[in-house]
C-alpha cells in the first residue's frame, strides 16, 4: 500500500469507528462548536448528523452553510502525540429533505440506534454535510489535505439507490 493510500484508509478508519465529532459553525455573532453523532458514507464524500431546529448550529448554518468536523482518536494521554489521528472535513451542510430522509436515516441509525427516537422527532433535523476535503493529522505534526474529488470510490451502493451508505 502507498502512502497516499495508507493516509486514506486512516482517514477511512477514523470515520467509521469514531461516533462522535466536533462540528463547527459560525456566524456574525462569532464560532460555534458542537459534539454532533456523525455516520459518514462510504465513499467519504457525506457526512450525516442531527439537531434540533432550535439549536445554534442550525440558525448558524441556515445563514452560512460553511461548515467544519472534527473527528479524532485521542485517548488523552501521552502516547496521543505519536498514535491519535485527526481529520477535519470541511464543505457545506444542509439539512436532507424530506423525501430522501428514511434513505438517510438507515445509514445514521445503524450507527446510532439509541438516537431512533430523537432523530424521528419532528423537531429534529437530519443535516448532510457534503465534503469538498480533509484535513488529516498524524504523529502529531504530519499534516496531509485530502480533497474529495481525489478519493476513489470504493464500492457502490448495495441497496441500489445510487446513495454511498
């Protein structure tokens, strides 16, 4: 395996083990940052979570839809500085509508099935996030920038409905 390749199946493996991750909006009233339940795709290039339409992070992304997550491994302890890895994904969000939003909703719950009833609410929003790119960090210092358009897709859809879960 390549570096390259390695780089991405660490990116690969962070987002499908981590549950949760640090999302961050912003507004004229200044940055924001939320723990948000994440499910990303397959192929890396969606990002789901939820929240209420009452919250900060929706008003803040109703306005700019610039959005960014962070997603680590630490474990806080020393051996982090050598071991954790981070990947910061950054694109827009916007909720799904409502017409694709079971097809979502399969995907993040098997994730997050304890969240079956607060994802369902009619309060609640399932917001996408689409991701132009990465920002990875390993072994403290190496910083690699992986862009979407870059990641080869690694199989298709197995329900058939062209959705990359």
């Amino acid at each position: 395996m390549d570096e390259t390749s390695e780089r991405i199946q660490a990116l690969r493996d962070l987002l499908h083990t981590q549950l949760l991750g640090v999302l961050s909006t912003h507004s004229r009233e200044g940055p924001h940052a939320s723990l948000v339940a994440f499910a990303a795709s397959a192929d890396l290039r969606e990002i789901l979570f939820a929240t209420p339409r009452t919250t900060r992070k929706f008003d803040q992304l109703a306005s700019d839809a610039r959005g960014v997550l962070l997603v680590d491994n630490r474990t806080n302890t020393p051996a982090d500085f050598h071991r954790a890895v981070a990947a910061a994904a950054r694109g827009t969000v916007k909720e799904v509508p409502h017409e694709e939003k079971e097809v979502h909703l399969g995907p993040y719950l098997a994730r997050h099935p304890h969240l079956s009833d607060f994802v369902r609410a009619p309060t609640c929003a399932l917001m996408r996030l689409r991701v132009e790119g990465y920002g990875l960090v390993q072994r403290f210092q190496e910083v690699t920038e992986i862009r979407v358009d870059g990641l080869a897709t690694p199989c298709s859809s197995a329900a058939g409905n062209g959705v990359p879960w």
